[in-house]
C-alpha cells in the first residue's frame, strides 16, 4: 500500500513533478513515422507529458515537435502553414525551424533583427523502426536511444490509446497472475494439449514468483511445476522508464517490448513494438479471440488511436458469451485489459489496495520507480538505464528449468537480444495466448 504522497509522485507527470522529471531524462516515443506521412503534411497535435505539442515533417524530410503556442501572441500552430523547411504560424507569419529558431518574421521591417532573438520551444525528434522518439530533458546533448533490438526496419507496430493513468496500464503488463483469469478464465485444462505450457497455467493458476532488481529496471520469474522435477517459468521485465517485456512466448524467440507512454496524468499511449512473432491464435479455448478495433484519428488532443470499444459503450460487453464461452465477454485479450484498468478510474488510489504475493513485481517496480524520481530530485543522480543504451538490450518469454535450477543464471543466455536460438519452437505453447 502506498501513502498518498507516494501514489501522487508515482503517477503525475507534468512539467515540475519529480515522475515527469525522471521521464524526460530518456528518450520518448511520441508518434509513428506514419503520422507524418510526408514532407510538407498536415502538423499533428501530440498530447505529451503533460504538455500540447504540435509535430510537423519538413520540406528534408525531418520531424520536429514544438510547443503549441506560437511565441509571438500565443496563436496555435497547429493552424500553421508547413513550407520550406518551417511551420508558419498563420497570424502573423512568423516561421520556425525543427530547432525552434525563427527563420521568417514578415511582419516586422526588412531590416529588423528581432527574429535573431525570439525562439519557440522544440524538443529533437529522431526516427527510428517507424517510431518519432522525442528528447524533452535538459541535457544539451541527448542520451543515446535505448538499444532494443525490436525497434528496427522491420519492426511490428500497434498502437492504442487507453484512458486511464500510466503507471495501472503499466502495471496490468507486469501483473502476470491476472492471465490466468481475465484472458483464459474459462479456458479448460482439457481444451489444451497435455504436456504443453498453457496446459501448466490451466493446471496451476496460483504460481510463485521471485523478483530481481537489474540495470535496466526490475524483471521477475513466475514458476509453476512442469514434468517430473521441472518447473515452467515465465519471464518478464519493466526497464525505465514506462517499457514492459511481458512473459508470454518462448524466451530466446520473442523479439518485442511495450511502451506505456504518459500523455498526461490520465491518458496513455500504448506502443507495442516487435520483430519476428509468429502470427497471434485465433481461439482462447471456445472463445474466438481478435485484435481491438480501432476508431479513425482526429485532429483533437486526445484523437489518436482510441478504441471502439470504451467505457461508454462497456467495452462491447457480450453477457451471453460471458455466460457460454467466455471469462468476460469481451473479446480481444487488449480490451479486456483496458476494460478493467481504465475501471479502476483514471488515477487508482492505492491507499486503499491489499496486496499479496502475486503482487510482487508491481511492490518492486513501484518502489524503484519512486525511489529514482526522488534521487533525481534530491540528489541530481542519473536514473537507470539513460546513459546505458545497451542494458534495453533483454527479451522475456517462457522457459521450463530443473526444479533447482538457479532461474537467473540459467537464462542468462536465452534473456540477451539478438542470439539465435535455433533449437527453440513455440508449438509448446499449446495454442493459446497469453500463456
């Protein structure tokens, strides 16, 4: 349980809050590439941390995000006309650069240098795997991005908007008992084959767990028995600053990190990127199970990536399915999970929870999280993982070890990105997500 002071420093984001400090220190995933589709597109507004932004692609091709007010009178540049490597704020014409700088201020006499000496708040933007990540911190010379492998060319995007605070969308990655029920609760030890890793979850739906803290954040280990004198283990991670790695799949194989990004203390951007995954089952036992349908981009702030099923609507709620065939009646494993975070509200009062072992890794990931933003605070220290690009470089998945095997060194091999497991399959999964 936390204090209230706590549950408000772990979960407020805004420009001056110790948790929005410790975020901008690293790199921020804002906007797909595919936003800005071309040069010289329509801006985009970009709800970020608190704060409006607007993204433009200039006449070269490059990104910038800038704060939305032109700081001239304060007019939106949203409205901005984007030409010749600026966007130009339609009141009075000023033009700015991707650095901020103003490049145009036809308003004032020829010989006026006056635009030398006002600038606009911009934020360096890079493009990496058909991501825009974006540098809010106040170093002159950003950190390196972090190295994960699945953020590359070929890298596997979704992206969905979830209405609720960042720290319980996060949390519900890290939370890997609720799998067991919410996505397979009426799923059958029968409905999978024997001998498979979802036929260990149906068999044993309490496991245990231990937690290890490490350079890039927390990661924990599930365990439950397997066959004679072994156990099946699912391993996952949270890295600073927002990112999960959950445990589904087969560790050694999965390619693919969860990014929870803060659009403000009550909306997220869920960016999932990955590399190499086999194509998702269609059945969770009897229930058919699909990807969330997804409603078409505005223009407002919070206009991106919003699902059809809402609150509103009770997440398409089917009460006769839940009844047959499925736990919830709800039918995509990623609506489910928004069903019952954003139901918590949009910002949970954990004063009021009561924990238990299988809340060990959010306990952990909570206090780790806490303590960085108040050492950044206090101290000035660097959190982990800034200046360390390679620590990113993890996967999670499922493994099965001898019931005395030491978990943390016997996957050493199987948790570093890029090796190549060639002896490895997922047909031990048995057919089922979220195992």
């Amino acid at each position: 349980m936390l204090s209230r002071e706590d549950n408000e420093l772990l979960c407020r984001v805004g420009p001056g809050t110790p948790m929005g400090a410790l975020i901008r220190e690293y790199w921020v995933p804002a906007a797909l590439s595919s936003e800005l589709p071309e040069p010289e597109c329509a801006p985009v507004r970009i709800r970020l941390l608190g704060e409006n932004l607007i993204a433009f692609r200039v006449s070269s091709g490059a990104v910038g995000l800038i704060r939305n007010h032109c700081p001239h009178r304060g007019a939106s540049l949203f409205y901005g006309r984007n030409e010749d490597e600026g966007l130009r704020c339609v009141y009075h014409g000023w033009k700015f650069d991707v650095t901020g700088a103003c490049v145009d201020m036809p308003s004032e006499p020829g010989e006026s240098q006056y635009r030398s000496k006002v600038r606009a708040v911009t934020d360096p933007c890079v493009e990496r795997g058909g991501v825009v990540w974006t540098y809010m911190g106040p170093r002159q010379t950003p950190p390196p991005l972090p190295d994960f492998e699945s953020n590359g060319d070929d890298c596997v995007l979704q992206v969905y908007q979830r209405e609720c605070n960042w720290v319980q969308a996060l949390e519900g990655d890290i939370d890997t008992c609720h799998t067991a029920f919410l996505h397979l609760g009426s799923v059958e030890r029968d409905d999978v084959p024997p001998g498979t890793w979802g036929r260990y979850v149906l068999e044993n739906r309490a496991p245990r767990y231990e937690v290890a803290e490490t350079d890039f954040g927390v990661m924990y280990g599930a365990y439950r028995p397997a066959e004679r004198e072994t156990n099946y283990w699912r391993i996952a991670n949270f890295l600073f600053p927002f990112y999960a790695m959950v445990p589904t799949g087969v560790l050694g194989l999965e390619q693919r990190v969860r990014a929870w990004v803060p659009m403000d203390d009550d909306h997220t951007l869920f960016i999932s990127m990955s590399r190499g995954g086999a194509p998702a089952p269609r059945n969770a036992g009897r229930h058919p199970i699909g990807p969330p349908e997804v409603l078409p981009n505005t223009t407002d702030w919070y206009g991106r990536f919003r699902l059809v099923g809402r609150a509103d609507n009770d997440y398409l709620i089917d009460r006769k399915a839940q009844q047959t065939v499925s736990f919830t009646g709800i039918g995509a494993i990623h609506l489910q999970d928004q069903a019952v975070t954003e139901s918590m509200g949009p910002i949970y009062d954990r004063t009021q929870e009561h924990l238990a072992t299988s809340d060990l890794m959010v306990i952990r990931t909570r206090k780790r999280l806490i303590d960085a933003a108040k050492a950044l605070r206090d101290k000035g220290q660097a959190p982990p993982g800034v200046d360390a690009p390679h620590v990113y470089a993890a996967r999670s998945g499922g493994v099965i070890l001898p019931r005395d095997a030491d978990w943390l060194d016997a996957t050493k091999d199987l948790r570093k990105a890029r090796a190549q497991h060639p002896q490895l399959s997922r047909s031990v999964l048995g057919g089922i997500p979220a195992v």
